[in-house]
C-alpha cells in the first residue's frame, strides 16, 4: 500500500516540507484543515501516517496534540525540526506598496508584526493556513492581497516573493513529528523515547522517577504535565528522553513500570536534531 501522509494545513506549507524531507517530493498527500481531522484520517484509514507540529520555540507547547496522539493511541515513530522562515509573497507584477491586505494564521501573523509597522497602510487578515492563502491568491486572481508563507508555496503556487525572512525572531524553529496508528516494530537503532506517566502525590515521587532516569543515563530533553481529565490537582508527565545503549532505556522502562502508576510509551524513533 502507498503512503499517504495527512498534514495539518494545504501543499505548500511548513507540515508539507517535513512530509516531503521524509518520504520525499512525490509524496501522496491528505490536507487536513485541524489536526483533529488529520488524527480522524488516520482512524478512519484514509491515511497511513501523519505530521503534526508538537512544540515551537516560540509558541511553546502546542498542548491539544499531546492529548490528540495520546488519547487516540498513535504511535510516534520520528521527528523532525524544522527552521520557520515566513516570507511575504503575492501574484506577480506587483510592489509591496501595492498590497492592500496580508492574509495567513494569527500565528505567522504574530511572528511577523514588527515588519508591518514599517507598511501602516496594510491591513493584516487572519486565516485558517498559511499555504491555502497563497494557493488562494493564484487560484483567484487576487491583486492586491499578499501571503504569509513558506517559501515552497511560492513555487508550487507561482507567486512572486516580495520580502524574505520578515519573522521578527529570526531562530524559529518547531518540532514535528511522524504518528501513525500501528505500533511498529521493534528497532534497536533508535535513541530517543517519548513517554507518559502518571504519578500518587507522595512527596519526592517526580524527583525517585527523574532520578532513576538518570541512573539509566537518560537524557532529559523535555518535560511537560497536563490535567487528568475528571480528577483534580493530578496530572500526568509527558517526557522525552534521549539515549545512546538501547539496553539502557529498556532499563529505565522496567524501572519507570515500577514506579508509576500509569506508564505509556508514545514512540521510540531515531532523535532529529543533527
């Protein structure tokens, strides 16, 4: 069966590229316009894997797709981080000073106010995607209006980029990475783990669990607690380790399954920072 990879978002966008820089430029895609509807292609086998965006530099967490992979049991099985270059693009033959409206998501929006204050007379519009504005623009015929997006909607979408890099914060950088609904197989060439635990309120209880993580030589990268749903003032741990001995994490796993009292594994798959 062929691939066919949900992303949040049109061709051309940010979740596009990484569909692209992992099963390449000829990939079969599934636009989905939420990430709920993506984890529901992926439910309904409309699609065989999916991309969504898990934490920003700059946003920080995006919280509901820790639930979204958690609460429907999707398996993480690699990741990538991606450098966010947002570039203002519209139909060709035309100047900034033309542009009488920007459109994109609030997000790019926000990331990029500091270089409209220097254009007072562009009105900013927010929209549902970055990518669908620019596919927009050239399907339409829109003059006067501009786009906020990556630089492959350009091309796809044959419009002209009239500024490059206008995100004020220029070390943007977000992390995606790859679910899919099949637990796959074991692979002893992987070095990082995403799991999920819950623990009693015991004094220390956090600190005995990231201890014994350490001894084990894990590497914490990132910890991150949400709400258990029904139950006040408790909440699970969402951490992400890294490893280099394959024996090393099975033995924090068999310790971590001791120790807490619910415990999920959420992916084990090779760390994507070079």
């Amino acid at each position: 069966m062929n691939k066919i990879i949900a992303i949040q978002g049109a061709q051309g966008s940010n979740h596009h590229k990484v569909a692209c820089d992992f099963y390449g430029e000829s990939v079969a895609l599934k636009e989905c316009m939420s990430f709920d509807i993506l984890v529901d292609c992926l439910l309904d086998k409309s699609a065989t894997l999916g991309v969504m965006a898990l934490e920003n530099t700059i946003a920080g967490s995006i919280i509901p797709n820790y639930a979204l992979i958690d609460n429907h049991n999707l398996h993480i099985i690699g990741e990538e981080y991606l450098n966010i270059h947002h570039h203002l693009m519209a139909l060709e033959g035309q100047s900034i000073q033309d542009i009488k409206e920007v459109w994109s998501h609030p997000m790019a929006l926000l990331q990029c106010k500091q270089f409209f204050k220097k254009y007072p007379h562009i009105k900013l519009v927010e929209d549902v995607d970055t990518a669908d504005v620019a596919k927009r623009i050239s399907k339409e015929n829109l003059v006067g209006i501009a786009a906020i997006a990556p630089k492959i909607a350009a091309e796809i979408f044959k419009l002209v980029v009239l500024e490059d890099d206008i995100q004020t914060i220029k070390d943007n950088s977000t992390r995606f990475v790859i679910v899919q609904t099949a637990k796959p197989a074991e692979d002893l060439d992987v070095n990082k783990a995403s799991i999920k635990f819950q623990l009693s309120h015991k004094r220390g209880s956090l600190a005995a669990i990231l201890n014994a993580m350490s001894d084990c030589k894990m590497n914490l990268t990132k910890i991150q607690s949400l709400p258990v749903i029904d139950t006040p003032w408790k909440y699970s741990f969402f951490v992400d380790v890294t490893f280099e001995d394959y024996k090393e994490y099975q033995k924090a796993y068999s310790l971590i399954e001791i120790m807490a009292e619910e415990f999920k594994v959420l992916g084990v798959y090779k760390n994507g920072r070079k």
